[in-house]
C-alpha cells in the first residue's frame, strides 16, 4: 500500500520493581509472615504457624512428581 502511514513499534513495558528478599513477605489475610519452603527457601502459601513440612508451590509439584513413579 502506497502512502500508508507507518505503524507506531508499542510502548515498552516498565520492568517490575526490585524485591527486598530481606523483609518478610507478608499474608494479606492473616498478616502473619508466609513460612519459606525447606528445599529452596522461596515463600509458600502456609503461615510461619504452620506446623510440618511446608513446601513451595514448585517443590511440591516436584516432590509429587517423584514420588508418583517411584514403583
């Protein structure tokens, strides 16, 4: 097409804001600070009050995975 004005490229995305891994990640409902997995240390879903093994979603699904086949 001739004469056609050109396409404007988009916007560029922000990047997301850096996060402090030095303060706790808090629980919106409770308030209370969410336990960190015992393999990776990443924040679950449980509180710190949680009692057992807490896991994050990934290493939950992983240890799933595991121990599904081991026959």
């Amino acid at each position: 097409m001739e004469g056609a004005a050109p396409i404007p490229a988009p916007a560029p995305v922000p990047a997301p804001a850096p996060s402090s891994a030095s303060a706790p990640v808090t629980a919106s409902v409770s308030g209370e600070p969410f336990a960190e997995c015992v393999l990776c240390r990443a924040p679950t879903e449980y509180p710190e009050s949680h009692r057992g093994v807490t896991l994050c979603p990934v290493c939950a699904w992983q240890e799933a995975q595991r121990t599904a086949c081991s026959g």
